[in-house]
C-alpha cells in the first residue's frame, strides 16, 4: 500500500458523495487479459464497437470488459463507455517501471538504508502531527482500539506513515491508475488487473462514481491507503452513516483497526526489542550508517508487514507509535 514518497507530492482534500448500492457478487481472479495484442484496424472496426479512446483496439481490455460482463453481470455498454474516457497515465508507467540503477556498488547495500528510510517517518512533524491526529480523533480511536482490540497508538501510526494523517492522500483517478497498471504494465499487470475488478465492484457496491474517487499512483485509496480488495473486505463504515468513507476520518481509523484485527494484531503485546547481536530466526537487521542495528519481533510485527511488507516499514510505524504514545503522555 505505501508509495509514501510520491504520495507526498500531494495534497488534496476530497469530498465524497455517496449512495448505497447493494451487491456482493463472487471474485473471480484467474482469468488471463493480458494479451497485449492489438487487435487489427478490420477487425476492431466490427467487434470494438462501442469502445472507443486509448484502449478502443486493446483485446486485453475488451477481454476485460467481457469478463465483467459475464462474471459480475455489468452493462457492456456502461464499460464501454467508462473504458473509452480512460487515460493513460505515463507517470503511472514510469513510477511502476523505475529505471535501473548502473551505477557502481555500494560497498554494503544495507548501509544506511534504515537511517534514511527512519529519517521520513520518525520527525517532529510527524509526532506532533500525531498528537493532534489522536487529540482531534480520541473518541474514534478509543472506540476502534476497544472493539478491534488494537493499540491506538498503532492506528495513528500507521496513518502517519501512509498519508501524514490525511494530508497526502494522493490525487489520481483511481480508474486510470488501474486500468494503466493492468493494461499498459507487465510487472504486477494480473494483481492491478484484479484490483481493478475489486475497484469496478467497489464503486457498484458502494455507489461511487468510478471516475470520482483519486489517491496514489498504484491505486491505493483513503488515509489508510486501501487497495479495493480491501476496501471491499476490511473497510468499515465507524461513523454509522450508511456509507464506507476511507476518506473520513473516523471511518479509516475504524477500518486501519479492522485490518489489524483480522490480521492477528495481539493487544498491549510488545512488536519489538532492540538486541545487540543477531539471535536466530526472530532477529532482523537493519542497517544504519553507523553499522547494523538487530532487533528482535514479535508477531505484532508480522501483522504490520502484512500492511506492507518490508521490515523498515514495519519498524518506522513501530517507532513513530511509540514515539506519539510517549509525547501524548
Ligand atoms: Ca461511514
């Protein structure tokens, strides 16, 4: 979920409208569009009907479309049209597709690496942003702690690292970084390619208009930075107002505590201890430009990666955790 360093680049406040809508229809994920054939100008002519724009002679989005039709039961001609007014999003490709690095190699690839990663998250702003993040939203996180069984600080966190409590949500259309990511990149093309189907699902279920909703580059959306596969299984509306907003403040910190729980987050149990050696298969190692620092996690830590999955990560919502909880006192 965290594309923190682009995020950055924006800030935006967004309102929502929203209506309900209800359906829960079955995810089908194994389905191959990633045919990048271009379909010929005499055939697109008779069977590319209806589709027109960037993607009028993608076979892969027309395989797409289909599948939404037949799986999700969708109007072929309400894709068509949403598929003709997407965009192509060039910076979307280049950020997917970062160039490689040739330069010379670094003595230890891990030096410095935590110390400059720490250096984003662990700042005044942050903690004292934090501070006020928890004074403004106390009730809220008491409430998400105490159902979900999740150590406020935690929730702060990790809404500090993702978005720096909502001020960089980010602000693309969420439709076009997907549909640019399944269809105009190989990498990670068949999980943008389901998320996409989540997000088309997401919008019907929740009554969003699918051009409306913006966040990250990779589609992640709200203050806690939600795929759609999340947001369709873990978002939670926490402010009872009929609608899952990850945008509101109260509905994203229920949810980010919702995540945590089902995830196997262990309330007031410890995430992890600084050691001075590596001590088998619970340490890790992170450097810093004095050396290594080793640290020993516990399952708590685990459950954080599973909100992405990198140890610096991990450790940067640990330590800005701790750090808000200490100021706070
Ligand atoms: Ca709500």
């Amino acid at each position: 979920m965290n594309n923190t360093g682009y995020k950055r680049l924006f800030k935006l406040a967004l309102t929502l409208t929203l209506t309900g809508c209800a359906n829960n229809p079955a995810i089908k994920t194994d389905v191959p569009y990633h045919n990048t054939v271009t379909i010929p100008a005499h055939v697109t002519e008779h069977q590319a009907q209806g589709l027109t724009g960037t993607y009028a002679n993608s076979l892969a989005v027309r395989n797409f479309i289909r599948h939404m039709v037949l799986e999700h039961s969708f109007s072929e001609s309400y894709l068509n049209n949403l598929f003709s007014k997407a965009q192509r999003l060039d910076y979307v490709v280049r950020l997917e597709n970062p160039p490689q690095y040739h330069g010379p190699k670094p003595a230890h690839p891990k030096t410095g690496g935590w110390t400059r990663y720490r250096q984003q998250f662990i700042t005044e702003a942050h903690i004292n942003n934090g501070v006020a993040f928890w004074s403004n939203n106390a009730d809220s996180i008491q409430k998400a702690s105490v159902t979900y069984g999740v150590d406020p600080e935690y929730i702060v966190a990790i809404i500090g690292v993702e978005t720096f409590f909502g001020r960089n949500i980010g602000k693309t259309r969420i439709f076009d970084a997907l549909t640019t990511l399944a269809f105009d990149t190989q990498r990670r093309a068949k999980f943008f390619t389901t998320e996409l189907e989540n997000y088309l699902l997401m919008t019907r279920e929740e009554g969003y208009e699918p051009f409306q909703p913006v966040g990250s580059w990779a589609g992640a959306m709200g203050l806690g930075q939600f795929m759609p596969s999340s947001f369709r299984t873990l978002a939670v509306d926490f402010n009872n107002d009929g609608h899952r907003n990850l945008w509101d403040q109260c509905d994203a910190i229920g949810s980010v505590a919702h995540y945590f729980s089902r995830n196997g987050w262990q309330n007031n149990m410890p995430v992890a201890d600084q050691t001075k050696s590596y001590n088998g298969g619970s340490t890790i190692e992170l450097g810093t430009t004095n050396g290594s620092e080793y640290w020993r996690v516990h399952p708590n830590f685990k459950v954080i990666k599973k909100y992405n999955n990198s140890d610096k990560y991990a450790m940067a919502v640990h330590q800005l955790a701790q750090a808000i909880k200490q100021r706070r006192l």
